[in-house]
C-alpha cells in the first residue's frame, strides 16, 4: 500500500500533539473514506508490557476520523476545526498490536451533517482484522 502523507505531514493535521499522536501515515482518501496507519512504537503513552492498550486504540481510531476531516479542510485551504468524540458505540477488540506492528485502519463515513458525522471504523494488520467501531464525532463551532 502507498503512503499519501508521512508522519510529519500527519502530525500538523491533527490537533494532538507528541507523545498523544496515534497515526504516523495516511494510505488513501477520498471524500467518504481514509485509509490510515500507525507504527506502534514504546514511547507512546498506551504501550505497556509489550502492548499498544485499549484506549490507544480507540484514540487511533479517533484520530483516523480526525485525519479525515484535518486533510479534507487542508486541500481546501482552510484551518481545521476542533472535532471531539460524541459517542462511541459497538467498540469490539480480537487482538491487542504489539511493539513495531503496522496497523491500518479505514474510516468509512455513513452520515455527515450540521458537522457531526457518523463513521464505521475496522483495524487491521495485514488481513487480521484487530478492531472495529461506531464513532460518532462532533466538530467544535
């Protein structure tokens, strides 16, 4: 798979700052949709024994959403807003990554409106699928 954006690039699209950034890569997007990565590495706050945790999951999964929106407002030339997460429903995790694992994860939006949007989240690393989710986020006005 082709990176689109580098970590740096990355970086100044989301509003979180090191050590709380979750996604280093960016494989695809088009209006509905992104393909995102990260490369678990152990100076990140959710790796423990050997392990990229729960919640860091989650918030990779919620900063993918947030890549989508950050990259849509860039090739618009416009400042990104704040996005927060409303709800997160259906939250199911197989397997935890583990130190210098891959993962790719794709946002698949279903509904977007008045800024809140609705997406369906699935991470994977090669063809394991490791979680998946219902987020539901809101923009800041």
């Amino acid at each position: 798979m082709e990176t689109i954006l580098e970590k740096e690039l990355v970086e100044q699209l989301l509003p979180q700052k090191f050590p709380f950034v979750m996604v280093d890569k960016m494989y695809n997007f088009t209006e509905t949709s992104l393909v995102s990565g990260y490369t678990v590495s152990n100076d990140n706050i959710f790796f423990n024994d050997g392990f990229f945790l729960e919640p860091g999951l989650i918030e990779h999964m919620a900063q993918s959403v947030a890549l989508h929106t950050g990259y849509a407002f860039y090739l618009r030339k416009e400042d990104a807003p704040t996005g927060y997460i409303g709800s997160i429903k259906e939250v199911k995790i197989n397997r935890l990554p583990i130190l210098n694992e891959n993962i790719q994860t794709e946002v698949v939006i279903l509904q977007e409106f008045a800024g809140i949007t609705l997406v369906d989240i699935v991470t994977r690393s090669n063809d394991e699928i490791l979680a998946t989710s219902q987020m539901k986020t809101v923009l800041a006005k």
